[in-house]
C-alpha cells in the first residue's frame, strides 16, 4: 500500500519529518519508501512518516506554468540525456512540472528544459536551422572542439546538436562548434576559393597573424584553412587571415625568381589578387614579394600570386606607344 502513497514524493521535494518535526529533501523512492536527507544524513521513511513542507504543497497548487505541458512529453523508461553534461539517464516518473531522471542509479528531479530525449526518441525539432548541419555528423566521426582543440569522437545527434565523447566524457555541442578532424574530412570543400591559397603553407613555416601581429608555426592545412600553432595553442586560420613571416628565408630570396618578378610592380600600381579576384594597391616591394592593401588591410604575397589591373596594364601600353616620340 505504501508503494502507491511514495509515488507522491519526487527527488527535490521539501518535506517534513513528523516524528522530529524536521525539514529535509526527498532523495528519491525505492520499495514503497521515500529517502530524506535532513542535515547531511539520508534516511528511508514510510510515506505517513513525513508530509510535503506548506511550501511545496502551495506550489503544486498554484504551478501552472509553461513547464507543466513540457513534461508531458515524457514517460517512463524514456531514455533522455542530461543537457548541462550530456550523461544519458531513463526517466522514473513526472511530476508538478518536473521529471525524475535515473542517471548511474541515481534519481534526480529535472525541469524539461535541462533534459532531451536520446537520439531517435523525437523527431520535433527536426526544422530546427542547426539540424540539417547536425546530419554531416554520424556516429563514429572523429572531430576536433573548436573552443578547446580537444578531440573526440561523434555518439550521435538528435535535435539539432552533436553528441561528443572527449576524454570519456560525452557532452551535446551544435554544429557549428565542432569540425571534423583531418583524418575524417571529406573533399567536399576542396572547390572552396580558400583551399587553393592555403596550399601555399606547408607544415613548419613561420606565419604572422595579422589581427595580432603574434608570430606562430603552421602545423598544417585542411578544408582551406592553416593550423597555426602559437605558444602552444593550435588555432585555424583562413589563408588571408596570416602571411608568412619573414624569418621563413634570410637570403633565398635574393636569388628566387619571383625577385625579378616583383620589379614590375611599383608603389600605387591597382592590382587583382588571383585566388579572391579583389582589387588592391601596391604599397611596395620586399624580398621577393608584394604588398597589397585591399579593403584597409595589407598583406604579402608573391608575384604570381597577383597581376595589374585591366587599367593599368592599358596605361602601360599607351606608355609603350609613346616611347619613341619622347
């Protein structure tokens, strides 16, 4: 009879212990009993040893608020997963608003918000913008979080996000904070306009990043972007984003081809950068290479990499022409 009248008490419940006239939390039920912790010590009482704290009981007269519908959706032995660590629980039972979670053997209360049903269990959301990026994941897929460069292994997806295994912890990440790692990309992106400028960076090179002038080493190069290892931590950067650093050749330059090359270029010369089709200005020549602002911004490149602009070469023509007269 007793199991029945424990139903009534959910983990989190403030209840009173008519014995002592003590208040506790309700830990959770087992066997027709309901567990209390009162000052730091749990223990087990028949359902007519305690009642429900004048608190709680007016709360589970005036609760009507959103929640109450949400919870609905759940029912027992539902297999959810705890949003806040991504631990995977069976749900015990709903109650004013709230739905008790079996995580590890242990019963917790939680507001429909803070759980969501294990991939598979719900389709609802599936409208949701992050789910159709969700779906380039499958489970298995070896990828990189982008907000600590920790890698780890896809579990699976469900409502738009992306469960990740690091380190034997899984947690629940929307797609755009994670990327597959090299071992696992597709050539899908290889037609990206990125992909080609950043083949010019090889593993070892010394780069500067140009929003922070800071000095890295490229670690290598995937989708059209360049991993840049700087004081110790690997960040990806697309290839515009960095220049190579000086240090990368005292005095190959001198005699490289692409030296001559950049004579024809002088200070003002309106040019295109090949890879983005961006107009620019010459700023001046060095070692070998180029610089060009385009857009406020001045980077470096190599001869080949640019050519003058419709205009200017008509200019130069017509300076050919006259030659002669002069």
């Amino acid at each position: 009879p007793s199991t029945a009248a424990s139903k009534k008490y959910s983990a989190g419940d403030n209840v009173v212990v008519l014995s002592t006239s003590k208040s506790g939390v309700v830990t959770g039920t087992s066997r027709g009993r309901v567990g209390v912790e009162v000052d730091g010590v749990i223990s087990s009482y028949f359902p007519d040893q305690i009642r429900k704290s004048s608190s709680d009981e007016e709360e589970e007269e005036e609760e009507k608020d959103d929640s109450s519908a949400a919870w609905k959706k759940y029912a027992v032995d539902d297999e959810v997963i705890i949003i806040s660590n991504g631990k995977p629980g069976v749900v015990t039972g709903t109650s004013r608003g709230r739905v008790g979670v079996k995580v590890n053997g242990e019963i917790s209360s939680y507001f429909p918000d803070q759980i969501k049903k294990s991939s598979g269990e719900d389709d609802e959301d599936e409208d949701e913008p992050s789910t159709a990026a969700s779906k380039k994941y499958s489970a298995g897929d070896n990828v990189v979080v982008l907000s600590t460069s920790k890698s780890g292994v896809v579990t699976g997806t469900s409502r738009g996000r992306v469960g990740v295994e690091v380190d034997g912890v899984i947690s629940s990440y929307f797609p755009d904070q994670i990327k597959k790692s090299s071992g696992d990309e597709e050539d899908e992106d290889e037609d990206e306009p990125s992909t080609a400028a950043s083949k010019k960076y090889s593993a070892g090179d010394k780069v500067v990043i140009l929003s922070t002038e800071q000095t890295g080493t490229v670690t290598g190069t995937s989708r059209g972007r360049v991993g840049v290892d700087v004081e110790g931590k690997i960040s990806s950067y697309f290839p515009d984003q960095i220049e190579k650093s000086a240090d990368n050749d005292d005095e190959e330059e001198e005699d490289e081809p692409s030296t001559a090359s950049t004579k024809k270029y002088t200070k003002g010369d309106k040019v295109v950068i090949i890879s983005s089709d961006k107009s620019g200005v010459v700023t001046g020549t060095s070692r070998g290479r180029v610089g060009v602002e385009v857009d406020g911004e001045i980077s470096s490149y190599f001869p080949n990499q640019i050519k003058k602009s419709p205009l200017e070469e008509v200019g130069e023509e017509e300076e050919d022409d006259s030659s002669a007269a002069w």
